[in-house]
C-alpha cells in the first residue's frame, strides 16, 4: 500500500507541473483570452488523465469505434499539453537569453562601424603620404616650387589632420563601448552559461540546442504522467483483486482446512477455493516476491486439506509420513 501511495503521489506532482506548464504555456501563445484558455486547458488535462483511466478500466467494455476516439483523443491531448509546455519553455529561454543576444548584435555593428571607421582613417593618412610623396618628389633647388605646392595643398592637410583626429577619437570611443559590452556579455553567459556549454559541445547554435533540449523534456513530461495514471489503476485493480494472505487465509472455508475443526465437505470447499487461489496466481507471467511467498504457503495448505480430507474418509495410507514430511517443510 505503501508503494501504491507514493505512486499516487509522485503522479500527481508530474501530472501537476506538466498541466501548469502546459496551460500557462498555451495561454501565453493566446495571450488575448488569457483566462478563457486557462479555464479551457485545465479542463482538458483533467480529461486526458480521466480519459486514460476510463479506457484502461473498461477497455473490454468499449465498442471499437470509442476504443479510437478515446486513444485519439487522449494523443491529441499529450500533443496539445507538449505544445503548451514547448511555449512555456521557449518563452523562459527567449526571456533569459533575450538580452545576452542583444548584447551580441551591439557588439557586432559596433566592430562593423570601428572597421568602416578604421578604413576612412587609413584613406585619409594614404591620402598625407601621397601628398608629403608629391611634395618629397620635387628638387632640392626648387625651393619656389616645394613651397607654392605646400601652400596648394596646406587646407587639405589641415583637413586630414582633423579627420584622421576625428576617426582615431570615434575608434578610441567604440573599443571602450565594445569593451563594456563584453564585460556585460560576459557576466550574462554565467545566466545562460549551460545552455552555451551544451550548444558548444553538440556544435550547434544556442537556439538549436535548446530546441532539442525542450524536445527531449516534452517527450518524456506528459506521456510520463499518463503512463504513470495508467500505473496506478493497474496497482490499484491489482490489490482489488487479490486479497492479502493474511486475509484469504483468514476466510471461513480455507480456515477450515488449516485448524482441521469442519467436516469432509467443508475441508474439500476449503481446498478448492484455495487451489482457485492458486490458479490465479499460476495465471501471471510474473510474481512479485510477496506473490511468490503467498502461493507457497497455499500450497502447503492445500496438501495439509488433502492429509486430512483422506484421514476422514479412511484413506489413511502414508497419511503419517505426509504430516511429517509437511510439518518438517513448514
């Protein structure tokens, strides 16, 4: 009983969190008639795990064609339940992960504009030497020459000079902004640290891994929970239909035969529910150990019935050597 009411309980817990998940879930996917499709998603897992236990329970009463509705009906539920429990789980990842990615696309336009940046700079100090080029390119006697070509090209110099201080100032300004990203980046991965962890070692993108992750959880979440339901009506009907030892043993006609107090025909009924007792038990591809224990001490009564059936109708014969054979085993 013990086993019967932990199983109820761990159940109840499984099929508890997979309902809350699913129907949070599902109202968050239809978030515009939030409580309606709380009130829609309760019911129907409440049903799902009703509907199991009916069909296993009167399954030999069933017509074929509520058989297949009933089955269909209970996979398009565990489907429906995945699906709610699939929305409940990405919206958790997308929430956490959310700004870990965004973090990731401000560091990635920012060295995309710091590269753009770093080429006008390079174009602009290419465009000095080309000029310091042009004016080193000229005799040393030409002393007018060198000076009227400094003079054309001294406003274009002053404006290099400003652009190549302006770019190396924005280039300063985005590594120090790239710089706090990355700190930031840094402390989010210990958030998201195993998912990252995970997807590294599948060699698969974050997103990808903790899709199949969700799968992995779905399969194994709500089939679990009515699996287990099913579980527990078989535990359930089980202990129904056979009773403890004790209490078989304790039964007036099987009590009969083992304190040798009735007649012929009450012994003989006695053995005979005994050996029904018996068949049950014979009737199952496995014992349990307590089954096992059970069916040997009715056999041991049904051959103490049987000593005695034969001593009161006169058989007497290796009656003695039987009693003593049976009084050793017990």
């Amino acid at each position: 009983m013990f086993f019967i009411a932990l199983l109820i309980l761990i159940t109840i817990s499984i099929a508890s969190s997979a309902a809350f998940f699913s129907v949070y879930g599902l109202a968050s996917i239809f978030s515009g008639s939030f409580w309606p499709i709380v009130a829609m998603a309760t019911s129907l897992e409440a049903g799902k795990l009703i509907a199991a236990s009916y069909t296993y329970r009167y399954w030999k009463q069933l017509s074929i064609l509520m058989q297949s509705y009933l089955i269909s009906a209970i996979v398009i539920l565990m489907i429906i339940t995945s699906a709610g429990i699939y929305g409940f789980l990405a919206k958790s990842y997308q929430s956490e992960v959310l700004p870990y990615k965004q973090n990731e696309q401000r560091i990635l336009l920012l060295e995309q504009d710091k590269v753009e940046i770093e080429r006008l700079k390079e174009e602009r100090l290419e465009r000095k030497r080309q000029i310091d080029e042009q004016i080193a390119n000229l005799p040393d006697n030409s002393i007018t020459g060198r000076q009227r070509l400094v003079k054309t090209f001294e406003s274009e110099n002053k404006q290099i000079t400003s652009d190549v201080a302006k770019y190396t100032d924005l280039i300063r300004e985005k590594t120090l902004e790239i710089q706090k990203l990355k700190e930031t980046k840094l402390m989010q991965t210990t958030e998201v640290g195993p998912i990252i962890f995970i997807a590294d070692n599948l060699g698969k993108n974050v997103d990808d891994a903790t899709k199949y992750l969700i799968f992995l959880i779905i399969f194994a979440f709500d089939p679990l929970a009515v699996i287990l339901t099913i579980g527990i009506n078989i535990a359930l009907i089980e202990r129904q239909r056979i009773p403890a030892p004790v209490d078989f043993i304790m039964q007036p006609e099987v009590k009969s035969v083992i304190n040798n107090d009735m007649g012929v025909e009450q012994i003989i009924s006695g053995v005979d529910a005994i050996r029904e007792k018996i068949e049950e038990l014979n009737a199952k591809s496995k014992l349990t150990p307590e089954q096992e224990e059970e069916k040997r001490v009715l056999e041991k009564i049904v051959r103490r019935g049987e000593i005695d059936r034969k001593i009161r109708t006169g058989k007497k014969e290796d009656v003695n050597a039987q009693k003593q054979t049976l009084d050793r085993e017990v």
